[in-house]
C-alpha cells in the first residue's frame, strides 16, 4: 500500500497516511480536527535502476539497449573472426 503526503490548510500540520489505492483521500486533521487536509504531490521513494528495464527508462547520451549491448558486441565478434 503507497504512503500518501497530508497538509491541513488549518494549523499547517503534515503527516503521512497509509491507505489502498481504493481509499477515500482524508478530509479531517488529525492535530486540530478541522476538515481542510489537502494530499500533497510528492516524488516515489524508489527508481527501477539496472539491467532488463526498457531501453527509453532512464536513458542518457546515446546509451540504448544497455541489456542487449554486450550481445551485439559479442555477436559482431564472432561474425569478423569467421
């Protein structure tokens, strides 16, 4: 289940919840029980980093199909020693 980021517009009290997808957003402050709690956008606590992830996910410079690299060089080997 994802962490969700609240700020009351109230009192400025922030916190994080923990709730399904499904889950209706929280409406009431903890702190000062008003109902102004607004979910905030934030950034995911991970990045998929590493071999096998598609060539366009986290590209940089001309790097393309990291994966497959060592494959076509190996390949290209064999076909100039033959």
């Amino acid at each position: 289940m994802p962490l969700y980021e609240y700020r009351c517009d109230a009192c400025e009290h922030t916190f994080e919840a923990l709730q399904k997808m499904s889950d209706e957003p929280l409406i009431h402050c903890p702190a000062c029980d008003e109902a102004t709690l607004r979910k905030l956008v934030s950034a995911a606590g991970f990045r998929l980093k590493g071999d096998g992830w598609y060539e366009t996910d986290f590209k940089s410079g001309n790097k393309r199909n990291l994966a497959d690299s060592g494959k076509s060089e190996s390949s290209q080997k064999k076909s100039d020693a033959a």
